[in-house]
C-alpha cells in the first residue's frame, strides 16, 4: 500500500521516487479522521470501504493487500504475449539491484520474474540508469518499467500504470522506552519532532501536527543519530527507510517504529506501480491480472515478507 526521502529525485528527470494510519486491519488518512461532524464521519466509512484488506503474517508482519480476494480479474487474451521485457536499475536495494556477480536482484526483480512465470511467458530484466528509463520505453526497447516510479498526476501524464503494489507510507521512530506511546497530535503536541528538511514529510507534520516543535535535519543521518541520542523525541519519516534502518543492528539497539502507519496520496503520492506506455491498455491489464493472482496465491507476501522482514506499516 509501498527507501529515500519524499522529495528525493533522481537525475534530471521529473519521475519521482516514492517516499495511511492503521487503525485494526484499515488504513486510514489522518487528514479524514481531521473531519467534523457527519460529512466527516461520511467520508472516514467511505475511505474504510475502499480500504485494501491486509493480512498479518505468522510473525505478526502486516502484509499490505491491494487486491480484493473476493473479486477476480478476468484473465485476459494471452495469446499475442510471447515475452516482456522489463526495464529497471540495479543500485537501489532492496528494490532492484546487481549482486557481486551482477546478477540482478530485489523485490521489484523477483516480482517481474513472478509476473513472468504466472502468465508462462519469456522474461528479461535489463538494467539501466533511472534517467533513461521513459526514453528507453517510449523507444520500445523495453515493455514495462519496474524501477520505484511514484504514481503522479505528473508521471500519469507521461505513463500508464498497474495498479500499485505498494505504497511508501510515513510513520514515526521512537526510543524503545517511548514505544508504547500513541502518535497522535495530541501525545505530541509539545513533542520534539526531527523531520528530513524541505520534504513531503515536514509538510504533512506542519498540516497534521502544527503543535509540535519540527526539527529539520540535512540528511537522514543526522535525523537518525539525533534521536539514538535523545536529543529529540520522535523522527518522522519514510516508513521504508525507517524499516530498513529498525531492522538493522543500529537500529534494532535503540528505537522502533511508535504508532501506525500514515498514507496521504496529497503528500505521499498514490504508490508504485509497473509503469508503461501511455496507452497500452492490454498489458496495463495483463500486468494488473498477473499481480492479483501473485496475491491469491501467497507469492506477494511471501515476497514482501523476503525483503521486509520488519515490515513497514
């Protein structure tokens, strides 16, 4: 639902990266739990009833669902696709990237490599720079792109997409002591915030947490040793990053993730998905059936569950 900072950009192109809080088993804008009275009430049930269902895996990991088990997607006429070529980069871990060996690895490459062998279909996975990727598709040197592309207005305007298969939700880190305390604006007004400077991140905190005290950081070293230190009481962020960071001995040693997650499309972008030539409706469905069927079967999660083991909603 799914890393770098959310106004992280790479190269020259206009192609963002992607940098919802949870509530039970739905995941909720905290912009709409914001609304009074009962248009706002409306509005919260009607986002519940959208919501994709997630599910928790043995080790109580939450698996993000964007498909409805329940509806299934026509499987669609197969029979003019022989092969897809997929084009990523390899130096974005754990996402896409070249082992030693310059094998290609990660979450995205495995997914294609599924994708491939559920439709019984051929399947290459050529690297290249991030820069060149919509060029290089637009060229026809490649079929789909699988490279952590933020679902845009902006990027819509060039490409169509998959529906996404996950988003980059934002949430907050803590000390372990201060774990077991809510996320809210109220337990944090008065709250020392670090928060990446100039990003989507310190937006949201201004527009949903005006009565914390923001502290801006350069760079997401800094915010991180900031808080190892106690120098402040929360940081907030990327949920990715932040996962890959708690999930490592540094991070393991001092801090967590405090409360849920936070998705907000206005800040965050509506997530990733497999991006192709604007106007290919055929293999914007193809790719979409071949993902929902990844999901019936356990092969997402299981995925998911490979190169997140921390899980970051």
């Amino acid at each position: 639902m799914v890393f770098l900072p959310a106004n992280w950009k790479h190269g020259e192109t206009e192609c963002r990266r992607v940098p919802f809080q949870r509530k039970g088993s739905f995941l909720l804008d905290l912009g709409v739990a914001h609304l009074n009275g009962k248009l706002g009430l409306a509005m919260l049930f009607a986002l519940l009833s959208l919501a994709p269902q997630p599910l928790l895996a043995g080790g109580g990991v939450f698996v993000p669902g964007f498909w409805d088990s329940h509806k299934r997607v026509d499987k669609p006429d197969l029979s003019g696709l022989r092969s897809l070529r997929f084009l990523t980069e390899d130096d974005y871990p754990p996402f896409h990237f070249a082992l030693p060996d310059g094998t290609l690895s990660g979450f995205d490459v495995d997914l294609a490599r599924a994708i491939c062998e559920e439709l019984k279909i051929s399947c290459t996975i050529q690297a290249r720079r991030f820069d060149t990727l919509i060029d290089a598709l637009n060229a026809d040197q490649g079929d789909a792109l699988m490279a952590a592309i933020r679902i845009d207005p902006r990027t819509r305007a060039t490409l169509d997409f998959s529906g996404p298969y996950y988003t980059t939700p934002a949430r907050f880190a803590a000390l372990t002591a201060m774990l077991a305390e809510p996320a809210t604006p109220e337990s944090l007004r008065g709250k020392t915030v670090g928060v990446e400077a100039k990003s989507a991140h310190e937006a949201y905190l201004e527009t949903f947490f005006p009565d914390t005290i923001r502290k801006p950081y350069d760079s997401q070293k800094a915010l991180r040793d900031a808080l190892a230190k106690g120098e402040i009481d929360t940081i907030f962020g990327d949920g990715i990053s932040l996962s890959l960071w708690l999930d490592s001995q540094e991070g393991r040693n001092c801090c967590g993730f405090r409360g849920g997650p936070f998705i907000d499309a206005r800040f965050f972008g509506d997530g990733v998905g497999i991006a192709v030539k604007k106007g290919n409706s055929q293999l914007r469905q193809t790719l979409d059936y071949a993902l929902a069927e990844l999901a019936a079967r356990g092969t997402y999660a299981d995925l998911y569950l490979k190169y997140f083991p921390l899980g970051f909603y």
